[in-house]
C-alpha cells in the first residue's frame, strides 16, 4: 500500500524551497526606492511571491504569545511554564505575576490536526480572572514509537492526571472534540470520589450526542466503515522524523479535508491577501496572514486516538447509549453529584450542531438544577463559541460567573 506520507514528504522537499525562496523575494520586489514612486508591476511581483510563501505547511507549535494580560484595570506579566510532562502532552501554566488567589482552570484542548495555540484567544480572555494551564498536545510525528499508543483511554488518563496535579478544587473546560474525554474523565472521578475531581465542568460546542441534528462532518464519519478510514487515512511516520514507524492520522490530511469543506471561501481569502497586498492595505493583509499561519500549522494525530475516536464517538454514540468504556469500566456520566455543569453551543455551529453539547445534561442526571446552566450563543459558528467578540462580550461573562458561582 502507498504511504501517503512519503509521497506527502517528497511533495513537500520538492516544493517546501521554491516557498522559501518566493519569501526572500518578496521584500526585494517590493523595495521602496527614495523618491521613486513604486512600480505597480514591481508590488505585484512582491505580492504574488508572498501569497505563494503562504501557502507552506508547518509540523512545529506556534508561540502562544501572551506576554501579558489585562487584569482588574492592572497589566500584570505572563510566563509560560510547563508544570508536568508526558512524551505526548505537556501541561502548561500561563502564570501571572500577581500574588492573588483565584481559580484554577484546566483548557482541554483537541487534539485534532491542530495545536493548542487554536484556543490562544480563550486562554488570554480566561487570564483576566483565572489562574489557566492547558494540555499542550505534542506532534505525533515527534513522539517516538517507543513510547507506545495513544488512544482514548490514554487521553482520559492524562485529563484526571492534570487534575490531580492541580489538586482539588480546579476547573475543567473543554473545546470542541475533547469534550467526550473530559466529561469520562470527570465521571470516572466521581464514581471513585477523586477529591481532585473538578468543582465545574464546562464543554463548548462539542460532539457529545451526533445523533442530534447530525452535521456533515458527522455524515462524513458515517459514511463508511471503520475499516475504510483505517485503510485511507492512516499513514506511517517517515524516517527522517523522530516519530518514524509510528502510525498516525497525518495532519496534512485533516487540513485537506477542512480546506475542502469551505474551498471557495479559502480561494477568495488568498485572492484577497493578494489584493490587500497589492494595494497597500497591510493592516487587512496581516489579518489573513495571522489566521493562515495559525490554520497552517499542522500536527498529526496517533492512529489509535483518532480511529477510536471516529468509531465510539461518531459511529456507535457510545457515550450516550451508555456504551462507552474507560479502561475496561462502563463510564457513568449519572455518577456525576459534585461538579457543576456549563454546557455552551452556538448557533450557526456547522460541526457540532446545536443539541449535540446539551446532551450532556441529560447524561448528567444525577446534578442538581442549581449547579446547571446551559447557553446557545446567538449568531455565532464553530469557532465562534470560543474564539472573538462574542465569545469575550458574551459568553465569557456568563462563564466567569459560573465558575465563581461554584468555587467554594
């Protein structure tokens, strides 16, 4: 069978210095000269040769960037600091320095071809009143295959191993895909009476039930057997990697199948850096270039994760049916008495559907009503829920008061 990894590599040692080159080009096209007026084809050239560089992948995380954050009226300093590692994950604390107490929140970040710096925006909207670490998911082609699987069951196991690490009394907030582990994990720690088991669990926009309203990503995941995504979307890791042999879902295939999902929009995105570029409109062209530099940087998944995903998540809906195992354990969402319960959708969500983050609640039936809350954010999509102006204006003040609400 092909590796489409390999053919993916040399594509990208083929292509990778032409992109390299376009980049050192571009400045010099685009020199301005001491009184000449810039030559309209010269700014073309500039232009076309840093759209082009745009369009290189990369496989490392990019900086967080959080230097400092707005607090209480008080700009206070942020440090980056990994607390605990594992060969796949580091848990990493944005510390402030500030002598305050306040509390502390775990940011489960998917691991979904992307990196943990996708939930930048959260994490500094969340440094205004928090003390925040974040799962930092390590590329699976970095991670030598030596160290084993890593599956759902390991993900689960790395959740409730920061948590206690943070000790009792921390919050767990998931985005998005990992809201299915974060709600097992939260679970499993009830039904053992972990006195690390977090005061409140809040999931934004995730697929907890798929059943409801089922999107097209979750057609997608449907549409064949388990057999067939193991067969056409698993690759092994090449050997000039310190990953080799491992098998993974390659994160150039993830963002192929994003790209096609919305590829006309894309198109008209790079048109427009072009033409921004072209005219000079450098603060619009910068807007696009941050997003692509972010949507560009690419992480693979282990086979074992996302296979295991795809199958008990979106193909069995093993967690609402009451399928769903940790470990050989049958995961009981009812055993769930202590933590209280935030569940966030938003409206025009086109990848986890509106009703498919709230099934939670009803899973979760043993909470009290007082300890839930759950808030459909009007006019916003996927990313939306957790990133930009109404995820700060609107649905971060609800959130703030939740967690204050439960933090005794």
């Amino acid at each position: 069978m092909i590796n489409t990894y390999q053919l993916y590599q040399q594509y990208a040692d083929a292509t990778d210095p032409l992109r390299v080159s376009a980049r050192m080009l571009a400045p010099v096209f685009g020199v301005q000269w001491p009184g000449l007026p810039a030559h309209p084809v010269m700014r073309k050239l500039a232009s076309a040769c840093d759209v082009f560089a745009r369009t290189q992948l990369t496989h490392a995380r990019p900086d967080f960037g959080i230097p400092e954050v707005e607090d209480g009226g008080r700009t206070i300093a942020v440090h980056e600091e990994v607390v605990t590692a594992t060969p796949f994950c580091s848990l990493l604390r944005f510390r402030k320095e500030t002598s305050d107490a306040q509390p502390k929140v775990l940011v489960v970040a998917p691991m979904s071809g992307h990196f943990a710096t996708l939930l930048r925006g959260t994490v500094k909207t969340l440094l205004r009143h928090h003390d925040v670490y974040i799962t930092d998911w390590h590329n699976a082609r970095d991670v030598a295959a030596g160290h084993g699987r890593f599956g759902l069951d390991e993900y689960v196991s790395h959740v409730i191993s920061f948590l206690e690490t943070l000790g009792p009394g921390a919050h767990l907030l998931a985005v998005c895909q990992p809201t299915v582990a974060a709600l097992t994990a939260a679970a499993v720690m009830a039904e053992d009476g972990n006195p690390a088991q977090p005061r409140s669990l809040t999931l934004m926009a995730g697929p907890l039930d798929t059943r409801v309203n089922p999107t097209a990503v979750n057609a997608l995941a449907k549409s064949k057997p388990i057999a067939w995504f193991e067969d056409n979307m698993i690759s092994t890791v090449p050997a000039r990697h310190r990953g080799a042999g491992r098998r993974v879902y390659p994160g150039f295939v993830q963002l192929t199948a994003f790209m096609n999902m919305n590829l006309n929009r894309h198109v008209d995105a790079f048109r427009n850096l072009y033409q921004h570029l072209v005219e000079g409109e450098d603060e619009k062209a910068m807007q696009i270039k941050t997003f692509y530099e972010e949507y560009f940087a690419m992480a693979d998944l282990p086979a074992e994760f996302y296979l295991e995903t795809v199958r008990a998540v979106f193909q069995e809906h093993a967690l609402p049916l009451g399928k769903l195992q940790y470990c050989g354990r049958a995961v009981k969402p009812a055993a769930i008495r202590r933590t209280a319960l935030f569940t966030i959708e938003g409206e025009k969500d086109d990848i986890c559907a509106v009703g498919q983050t709230l099934a939670a609640q009803e899973m979760c039936s043993a909470i009290r009503p007082y300890m839930r809350l759950h808030h459909v954010q009007t006019a916003v999509g996927h990313y939306g829920v957790f990133n930009g102006r109404r995820w700060e204006n609107e649905i971060y003040p609800r959130l703030r008061d939740f967690i204050n609400m439960h933090h005794r």
